[in-house]
C-alpha cells in the first residue's frame, strides 16, 4: 500500500489507497444435512488518484503488481469525472466497537452445531420439511491511506446464520425462515428457532382473500422489504442532486407520518454495518433522515457532497474497490406504541405481510411497488386464520407511510441493516386469484 | 508467486496424491474495465484486475472448499480442503463418471474488448447519452457499460487439464422522465461474448427507449386482473429462464422426493408445440456458451421440454449421479471464489410457426408485455417485470399502459401458453443470479407467445 501510494504521488496532486482484506469460514447445510465447510481468503486494493483535476481509479484482487496499477489509474483519470472533493487529513473517529475476538475463537465444530441444532428443531416440528442453512464467521481489515496525511485502520469480525425451510406438498409450496447476524458470536439457535416455528404454525392453513383495498401489516422483514428499499434511493444524495428523488424538494418539510423517524446510525456498537469512518475515511456519524415525518438529511460521499453544496454524512461506500457512492450503513426506524397483536386485533380483514416477492422489480424511484405474498397470512376478525397464496399487494410507500395507522413497538434487525418495528397500513390493493 | 498456468501445473500432480475421492483445482485470471455515467456526467472510469484459485475435495459425498488469491503454499490448501472435506462427509458417493480432458480452448474473439481504448468507449456511450438527452422530458439518464477477458485453469484428480478463455461485453441503458411528481424509467441491456462492435449499433434502438419512457408518464395503470397476455421475445426468454428454467436445475430437485415427484421425467408441462432447450454449446458464440463447464465436463444441448413433456434437466456430475441421469455439463461459478453449482447457460423456447398477428388475431382484451425489469423465482411462484406494457383490444395493439408484474404458478401458466411464434431472438443483455453468485453471463430467448389467463398487478 504504501509503494503504491509512494508511486502515484510522484506523478499526480492527489492519491488514496483502500485495501480490504477478509477471511470467512462457513458451514453450510443442504437438504437437512451437512453439506460443505468452506474457507475464503482475499484481499483487494483500490487506488483512486486525481489528475489535472479528473479521478481515475484501479483496483486489483490478488498480487497487486503497483506501477500497472498506477499506470491503469492515470489512463482512467484522463476521462474521468472532474474532482470537486478534498480528501480528508489525518481525522479523529468516534469509538465504535465492531470487532470481538470470541468470533474467530468460535470451532467448526461448535458453528457445525448451531447449524444441526437449527435442523434438528424445524425437522422435528414438521415432518417433511426439507432445510438449507448455514453458519459463518469471520474477519475484515480495512486500511486506507491519502496523500494528505489521512490514514484509517480497524478491524471488523462478524458471524451469521440462517435457515430455510421448503414444504412441498403436491404442487404446492411453503417457504419460512430466519437469520441473525453480528459482529459478535452468536451462540444461541433459539431465537431463530422460535420465529421459523411460529411461521410454521401461522402458516398451517390456508386463507383465501377477496380482491379489494385492505389494511395491511408488514412484519419487519416486510418493511425492511417493501417500504424501505425505495427510501434507500431517494434518500440517496446522488438522486437527490439529480432531481430524481421524489424528496428532492422537500427537505424541512413534512413528507410522511408524524409518527415515522428514520436515522442512519453506522456507530452502533457490534452491528454489521458499523464503522468508525466511511470508505473514503470520514468519520462516521449518526445522521437523521426522518424526524416525525419531516425530511431531515440526505446522504452524501465526498465528491456529491461538493457537487451539491454539502458535507459529507460520512456515508461514502465503495463495495470492493469501486469509487465511493452515498449508501445508508444501518438504518434504525424508531418504535411506536402498539403491540403487533393489537394491530391484529384492530383488523376485520386484512394481511400480514413477511416476505413480498418482486416488491423491488416495480418503479422504485416513484415508490411504487407490487409483489406477490411469498410468506404472508390472512387476518380475520382480529385472528391470523392461514396463510395466503397467488396474492398481489400493491401500492405506492410515500402515500402509504404518508399516514400510517399504526408503527409496532417490538422492534428486531432485519439482515445486518436495518432495525425496524411492524408497521400497520391501510388501504393498500390487495388482488388475489381464485 | 506463481502464475495460474505454474500453479495449475504443480496442482495438477498434487491432487492425484490426495486422500480425496475426488479433488479438483481451479485457477483465474482476469481483467476488466468499466464505464458508468449518471445524467450527463461520467461518473465513474475504471480498470481492475484479479488473480486467484480454489481448491475442492470430495470425502465421502462432503465437500470441502477454499479460495484465495495468494498462490503460494499450494499444497497446504488442498490439505485444508481435504479435512475439511473430511469433518463434512459420512456416506458413501461416486460422482457420475466423465473421460478426463486435455484441452485448450482460446477466446475465439478477433479483438479482446478490454484491449480497446478507452477514448474508443466513452465516444460510443457519449452518443447514446446525447440521444437520450435529446429527448424532450427526459430528466436523468443511467449508462453503464462493462467488459472483461478471463483465463480459467483448471485441473483435476482424474488427470483433466483444461484451459478455456472468454471475453464478455455488457452495456445497460436507462432513459428516466419526470413530470410533476411522476417519475417513469425505461431499460435497454445488451451484451456480447466478447464482441465489442455487437454493441456499437443501438442508436435507434436507444431513442425508442427514450421516447418510451417519455410516454409512460402519461400511460393509465392497467387494472390488476386475469389478462390473455402476449410477451415479447424477451420478455418470453425471462419468463423461460426465471419461472421454468430454475426447476430444471437438478440441485433444487435431487435430494427432495417430493419435488422428484413434481418434476418427474415424462410428465405433461404444456402443450404439444412447447419445446424449451438449455444449450450451452449449441447454438454457439452467445454469453452462456462454453466447451467445457466449471467440471470439465463437455456441454451438451438438453432437451428439457419436448413436445411438452418434461424429458430433461441440467446436472453437475454430483446430481447426475444421484439422480442416475447423465451430466449435461451445466456446472458454473461465477469466479474463483465460488464451488461450480448446478446453472443455465442459453435457455429459449423453440421457435414454430405462428405470426405475431395471428397470435394477437382473437385477442379482445388483452396485454401486450414487452422488454423486461426483473424477475425472480421461488419455486412454483415467480414474479417478473415488462419494462413496457400495451393493452391488445379486438386483435390490435392499442393505448400504452403502465409497465406491469405478471405473477403466478409455474405449472399452469406453463400449461396456459397457447401460441408460439417463429421469431426466435436471443436476449444477451441478462446476468442470472443463484447461491450468492452474480451476475453469471447467460443468454435467454424465445419467440412471441400467448399466455391465457395471466395474472397482472395494478391498481
């Protein structure tokens, strides 16, 4: 890293080099058996440099060969973008805990466990069922240095698991499950467990819905689904600078449901998404993007933040060495009052809605979206009585979480990224075949 | 370090010695360049490369995997896979037997795409930006473009050692309009294998896409229904690929009696004139075309539905055995990083011999379903995107409308289709995504046909 950078400052004004390198260790089960154990080392450089006022940038998986990389970098820079930023000096980083050692600690043995103590559960309470899963742990360093004297190092360990389960019965199919993920290790399958069991039991009958607008609960697997995926690009300040956003003109004013706030909070401690500083090596902060329904921010990296007239959110992504791009790292929505089963409750009929299929093939910039029920059950009479099949739900978020009916006061992690309560929706279209 | 060539090599012995059943090696090389714009702007202009291997055992029917990119300490790595192989494993198993292979397949490209200036590639995306910017009511456009050239080696414990090379172009298109609060999008994706100039030629095509986009702004929402829906080539091929295509692949299937019995070899998928084909070495020269897969093992052109029975499905040499079928050669990783698992490569429904007007001719109410957003599958359920939709009324197309999800059960709407078209057409411009690895470079195609009774989400 350091050659790298040495060589690129002696033929450009500005260099930056980003490495990641990570080793995972996963077991993984198929059709309720121990299937593979699998290990993966890598490591990849990304060098962005700015030339005459252009960024160029190269990245490299493997034996980083520097004066190719360099060269590659000052070729790009000559068509690229014209550098508005300034990268950041030597910074101070707030204290985010992302790395517990336990993890690497943690035997194949015990994750081989985890894994069949997971099977074992779910086969035991529905015959027949067939379940594919896994376990991982393991280890990310990331290291970036500019030529401005900015140098950033931590490390980042983490640890999942998951199951999925498939009942066929004739043509019919049932699909549940279930992951958790941490920068600590996860010992405890009961948890999981416990939420696959309850989506076998809620799932046991069958439900037929009328074609109609009705109310609607998204579970927070649901929300973080449905509802939050188009909010992740309008919230995006690229789309924003360009005008696309539906929330372009609304910043201090109120665009959804006084009840809504939504905040980017990458200095949780032990979540995935955490960091100290960004990938372009700005301190990480918490940024609200939704305050009682007014828009409050939106997220920027270093370069659209010049662009636009701002400051960077600390929110610069690069996935594996491309250029840095704005992108939310953890998302937290905050709690409301209500129970999920006084949402039930409140419902003569209506859906419960887990998992939507196809919710984020619709016109996302609009927020429109439209998906079949993959996991969802029918309420009637404030009962769950079965689940549905061959239904479409459809609408659109910014008229939905305009006025909500009800945000839940359970809240859990969905994926690593975001930590949501159930939400409680009405009016939504409901069409169901049959 | 070593090369991949050296490293394969040394390899190659290695693993003869290995305690494994079976063991195998795969080393990669690749370089790529990239171009992205977003609006006016080039956002992003790139070049990278990559080196890497893996090494994969087999111990008693369980597999043990590692990928790394530094090539030293070659054996150690197939010891680790071989223990690991070996805490995994518990029964016994043979992989269905294949000739081992020497061979060196070259790129068969005149001109490798990454080789190309730079200067060359922005010229041709500056045009097609230009046209779409020409378009009054176009708010923002997004281009992005990709090419790669890659080496793979790979060596087994059977004495196989093969090296193919490949070349891939992508581009992809999207022309955005706004008016008011509305925002509409419309998407153009092509792509080659490794043939640049297949892409320079889309001008007319990219100012249909913009206008379209354009219009849809002032399109009515079709009303959420059961429709007699036509699809388009490509719009078909996704369907073929997402809804049917996934089925065929044996590893959903071999260790699951019960889908065994849904998919069992014989059985009634649709009507007599349905044939749907996976072929990777047939017709040859399209994105998911390849001599040997991931396994060494040769493709070959399967028959999955004949005459509209199922007659077919696509293995790695691992369900072949266990399902006592034939491997197909059908077993691909995206990278180095990756085990091969059971893929598609070029999936179409044969073409027969209706015109697309005799095809919408007795249509009264219907939906013309074109171009494609997405899609995806789950099992019997799929889900897929028109990019663009026109309502059909008494035989004609009519008023544009809204792009539409279709969804529904794969077995009957498989049962519904009605009508196929002569028009075959390969759309190159999709990457398919399974198990974490994506996109994988695949073709799909298909002529026009007719589906009766399609469900159709609206408002």
């Amino acid at each position: 890293m350091e050659e790298i950078l040495a060589r690129a400052k002696k033929s450009v004004q500005d260099a930056e080099v980003y490495q990641v390198s990570s080793e995972e260790t996963s077991v993984r089960f198929e059709a309720n058996k121990l299937k593979q154990l699998q290990t993966s080392q890598s490591t990849s450089v990304a060098l962005r440099v700015v030339k005459n006022g252009r960024t160029g940038y190269a990245t490299t998986t493997g034996t980083a060969d520097s004066a190719r990389m360099v060269n590659d970098a000052i070729e790009t820079a000559e068509f690229g973008q014209e550098a508005k930023f300034t990268l950041p000096g030597k910074e101070q980083y707030p204290r985010v805990d992302i790395y517990d050692p336990a993890v690497e600690k943690v035997t194949i043995k015990e994750m081989v466990g985890l894994g069949e103590k997971m099977v074992a559960a779910v086969t035991k309470s529905t015959p027949g069922i067939m379940c594919e899963g896994g376990v991982s742990r393991g280890m990310i360093t990331v290291r970036l240095m500019n030529s401005r004297g900015g140098f950033a190092e931590f490390k980042k360990s983490f640890f999942s698991m998951g199951i999925e389960g498939t009942v066929v019965t004739g043509s019919d199919m049932l699909f549940v499950g279930e992951s958790d993920s941490s920068c600590r290790p996860l010992t405890d399958a009961k948890k999981i467990i416990d939420t696959v069991l309850l989506q076998l039991e809620r799932a046991k009958n069958q439900a037929k819905v009328t074609t109609r607008k009705m109310p609607v609960v998204f579970t927070p697997d649901g929300v973080a689904g449905a509802l939050i995926l188009p909010l992740l690009s309008a919230f995006n300040g690229k789309t924003v600078l360009e005008g696309a956003s539906p929330l372009a003109q609304k910043l201090g004013q109120k665009a959804f449901d006084v009840n809504f706030s939504l905040v980017d909070d990458p200095t949780v401690d032990y979540r995935p998404g955490s960091r100290p500083c960004d990938d372009e090596g700005v301190p990480s902060q918490r940024t609200p993007l939704i305050e009682k329904g007014i828009v409050k921010n939106f997220l920027y990296d270093l370069q659209t933040a010049a662009l636009a007239g701002k400051k960077s959110t600390g929110s610069g992504n690069r996935g594996r060495g491309t250029l840095p791009s704005p992108a939310a790292s953890a998302l937290v929505i905050t709690p409301g009052k209500t129970t999920f089963d006084a949402m039930i409750k409140d419902i003569k009929e209506g859906l419960v809605v887990e998992q939507l299929m196809g919710a984020e093939q619709g016109n996302i910039l609009g927020g429109d979206f439209s998906g079949n029920v993959l996991l969802g059950y029918k309420i009637e009479n404030g009962k769950l009585v079965g689940r549905v099949k061959d239904t479409i739900v459809s609408g659109n978020v910014y008229k939905i979480l305009k006025e909500i009916a009800a945000i839940g006061s359970e809240t859990r992690w969905v994926s690593g990224f975001c930590q949501t309560p159930p939400f409680y929706c009405k009016g939504l279209s409901v069409s169901s075949k049959g | 370090m070593p090369d991949i060539d050296s490293a394969a090599k040394e390899l190659s012995s290695e693993l003869t010695k290995s305690k494994a059943d079976y063991s195998e090696a795969r080393f990669e090389e690749n370089q790529t360049s990239q171009i992205a714009y977003r609006g006016k702007v080039l956002e992003s202009i790139g070049r990278s490369s990559a080196s890497g291997g893996n090494v994969r055992a087999l111990v008693k029917g369980g597999w043990g995997f590692t990928s790394f990119n530094e090539l030293d300490k070659l054996p150690a790595r197939v010891a680790t896979a071989v223990e690991q192989a070996k805490a995994t494993g518990s029964g016994k198993f043979k992989l269905a037997a294949v000739e081992p292979v020497k061979d060196n397949v070259p790129s068969g490209i005149g001109t490798d795409p990454v080789t190309i200036p730079l200067v060359e590639k922005k010229k041709l995306l500056d045009e097609y930006n230009e046209i779409i910017w020409c378009i009054p009511g176009i708010k923002t456009s997004n281009i992005g473009y990709g090419d790669s050239r890659k080496k793979v080696v790979f060596v087994n414990s059977e004495g196989s050692f093969i090296t193919q090379e490949r070349a891939d172009v992508t581009i992809r298109l999207t022309a955005i309009a706004a008016k008011d609060s509305e925002v509409q999008q419309v998407g153009l994706s092509m792509g080659s294998r490794g043939d640049f100039k297949a892409i320079t030629k889309l001008h007319k095509q990219v100012k249909v896409m913009a206008q379209n986009a354009v219009n849809l702004l002032e399109a009515p929402q079709a009303k959420a229904g059961e429709y007699t829906v036509v699809l388009d080539p490509i719009l078909a091929g996704v369907f073929v690929h997402e809804a049917f295509g996934h089925l065929s692949e044996s590893d959903f299937v071999y260790e699951n009696e019960k889908l065994r019995e849904l998919m069992k070899l014989g059985k009634q998928f649709g009507v007599e004139d349905l044939n749907i084909i996976d072929s990777a070495s047939d017709p040859p020269g399209l994105r998911g075309s390849f001599k040997y897969d991931d396994e060494g093992v040769r493709a070959v052109k399967t028959y999955l539905i004949r005459e509209g029975k199922l007659v077919g499905r696509l293995h790695s040499r691992e369900t072949a055995a266990k399902m006592k079928e034939k491997p197909t050669g059908n077993a691909r990783a995206m990278n180095y990083r990756f085990p091969p698992i059971v893929r598609m490569t070029n999936t179409y429904i044969e073409p027969r011999k209706m015109s697309f007007n005799d095809i919408i001719a007795d249509i009264k109410e219907g939906i013309y379903a074109k171009n494609w957003y997405g899609g995806t599958t789950a099992m019997e359920m799929f889900t897929f995107s028109a990019g663009e939709a026109y309502m059909i009324r008494n035989g004609k197309i009519a008023e544009a409308v809204r792009p539409i999800m279709l969804t529904g059960n794969v077995f009957e709407t498989l049962m519904s289709i009605d009508a196929i078209g002569s028009d075959l057409d390969m759309n190159e411009g999709g990457g398919c995504g399974k198990g974490g690895q994506m996109p994988l470079p695949v073709s799909n195609g298909s002529p026009h046909i007719r589906i009766r009774k399609c469900q159709v989400g609206g408002k």
